[in-house]
C-alpha cells in the first residue's frame, strides 16, 4: 500500500492502518514522517467554518457592553488599529474574558472528544467521569475553609482557588484511573469507576457547603456555576499554555484511535500499543478538563455534547478532536454572550451551557434506551 507520496506503508505499523483506511474509502493518504491520515474534505470545511464562527461570536462578545464597538472597530482594535481608547477596551478590558472562554472551551471539547474515544461510549465525559467534580471539591474546600481546615487545606488555600482546583481535577483523574486499571483499562469499568468517583466529589461538595459560613457558601455556590465573569490574563496564562503543549501531544497520540474503535484484540494486531495508548490518551483529555475547570469553573456539558455534534457534522467514525475543540469554543463563547446579553441580569455561562446541553443529553439516553446506535 502506498500514500500519495509513492512510499509504502508496512503492514502493522500506524501508516499502514492509515493508508489502508484511505484505500477503503477511496480517499488519498497524506503521511508526515512516519504518520499518515486521511484527508477528509468534509472535515477540513466543517473546522474552518467553525473557525471563522469563533471569530465572529467573539467579536460580537468583545463588542457588547456599557461602550458598544462595532464588529469592525473590534477586528481593528485586535488588529492594532482604531484609536486609543477603543485599543483599552478591547485589549485591557473585555479581550480577557473573551479569550478564556474561546481556550476553556476549546479545552473541553478536546477534552471530551477524547474521553469518548478513548472509552467508545458517547455518553463519557469529564463531567461524568469525576474530574470537573474533583476540581469543583477541592476548590470548594479552599473557599469554605480556608486557613481552618488543616494543613492540607492551608496549602490548598495558599495556592489559590485555581491551582487548588487543578490538583483536584488532576488527582480525581488519577483516582479514576487507578482504580479502573487491572492490567489494562477497560471502557466500560473507566465509565463506572468515573461515575462513582463523581458521586462522591458532588456529596463531599455538598458537605462542604453545609458547613461553611453564608457568605463562603455563597462565593462557592457561585464558583460551581461556571463563570467567566472576573476572568482576566491570570486565567488566559494557564489554560493557553496546557493547549500549546497538549493539543500536539493528543494530536500525535490519536494516530491509534481509529485502531481503538475496532476492538483491542484488532488494534493490537495492527500493532498499536492498545493500553499505553488508551491511558495516555485519556489522562491527556482529563487534564485538559482540569485546567479548563480551575480557569472557569466547572461548566458543564460543553465536553459531552459538542464531540457528539461534530461527529455528526463530520460524519466520521469517533469526535473529530481539532473540530471538537473549534465548537467547543464556540458554544462558550457563545453561551457567554447569551448570558449577558439576553436576560436583564446577567448569568454565569455554566448556567447557559446546562440549559442547552440538558435537552440532548436527554436524546442520547432516549436513543440509548430505544437501541438506537449513537
């Protein structure tokens, strides 16, 4: 078999599957080096498209407030251009908050495009699977105990609500994994481990706002809404840089998904290492919602329902990762925007991203439930 270079793929190797999926469809093969893939048209379009609407929703984001600035203005203030004052409002003051939900979403939805390929379940996200719960109880224990909750709270606490809520995300993914790890990982024990985990999370959380005073229960409760509201380049840093280390580091190890899809034994016989890619894959993914999670808040449904909607755009066998994360940026960008501008007062972007993702979580599980294929 050989790609459109000339050169030939080895059976068994990754060029090898990739080259041969791209005979099966009747696509041509594009390799790099010892990689290959195939060249979907569909899914180049479909991310671009989503590209440019990120663009948009976040100039129209930008553009909104007490000093309105046109789309234009706002693409030449980016640019550099427009004057000065329109420069500070745009660059100092709304950019910030723009641009942490275009990375923490675009984070989620990597995240979740992941999760569900890796676990072969549509139903499997960060959200279920404990991670965005970790992070929510730790930072809640920061906030509701503060320096009065031992040593390990009073460290929790000297590093900040962020960080706290990173190694929270970050130890839940741990936890799930190794407790779902028994010479292998399986899908379907992930997805159990995962929910058991998360129901503990959420019941240490709602403990630890019982026991808090009124007004930390309050600064936590509105924490656990998912909010872009104080966002400003101290939360842009963090998740900006887990991206540019991450995002290539997913983009490499998803050479063995399509193998994945086909069942363990067949992915082994085509030569990929089925359990050192499955868990890499997965804590690459749980990570990247844990970074999200300690920016923003933990905000729902982004990473469970925008990998389900780009499959369908894309028409593809798993979540197309780049496509998932270019809508998952824009359905937060987006669902910011609503929530500001849509009702009198203003609303945390969790509360938008629940209020659209609830209705088709309930499709998956009546389609689930009617042995309808997802």
């Amino acid at each position: 078999m050989t790609g459109r270079s000339g050169r030939a793929a080895e059976p068994g190797t990754r060029a090898g599957v990739d080259a041969a999926t791209a005979a099966v469809l009747g696509r041509p093969a594009i390799r790099v080096g010892g990689f290959s893939g195939v060249w979907r048209p569909r899914l180049v379009t479909v991310t671009l498209v989503g590209a440019a609407l990120v663009v948009l929703a976040a100039a129209v984001n930008i553009g909104r407030g007490d000093f309105p600035i046109s789309i234009g203005d706002v693409l030449a203030a980016l640019a550099g251009g427009g004057d000065r004052a329109q420069r500070f409002i745009v660059l100092q003051l709304r950019l910030p908050r723009t641009l942490t939900g275009v990375l923490v979403g675009a984070a989620l939805g990597l995240s979740g495009a992941l999760t569900q390929s890796v676990t072969r379940n549509p139903l499997a996200s960060p959200d279920l699977l404990g991670v965005l719960a970790g992070a929510s109880t730790t930072a809640v224990a920061v906030i509701a105990l503060g320096g009065g909750g031992g040593v390990a709270v009073g460290l929790m606490a000297s590093l900040g609500v962020p960080l706290a809520a990173l190694l929270g995300g970050v130890l839940a993914a741990v936890v799930v994994y190794g407790l779902a790890y028994r010479r292998g990982v399986q899908s379907d024990r992930l997805v159990l481990v995962g929910v058991g985990v998360n129901a503990v999370a959420v019941g240490i959380t709602s403990w630890l706002l019982v026991v808090a005073n009124i007004n930390q229960a309050t600064q936590a409760t509105v924490w656990l809404t998912g909010s872009l509201n104080s966002s400003g380049w101290a939360q842009v840093l963090p998740v900006g840089t887990a991206l540019v280390v991450l995002v290539p580091t997913a983009l490499l190890l998803a050479f063995g998904l399509g193998a994945l899809q086909l069942g363990d034994d067949t992915a082994s016989g085509l030569g990929v290492r089925v359990n050192r890619s499955r868990v890499a894959l997965g804590l690459v993914g749980l990570v990247l919602a844990a970074v999200a999670t300690a920016s923003a808040g933990p905000i729902g449904f982004v990473a469970l329902v925008v990998p389900q909607v780009c499959q369908r755009l894309v028409r593809t066998a798993t979540p197309p990762l780049l496509a998932s994360a270019v809508y998952g940026a824009l359905l937060t960008v987006a669902a910011d925007l609503i929530a500001r501008t849509a009702l009198p007062r203003e609303l945390p972007v969790g509360i938008v991203t629940a209020v659209l993702g609830t209705p088709y979580l309930l499709y998956l599980l009546g389609r689930r439930n009617r042995g309808v294929s997802l």
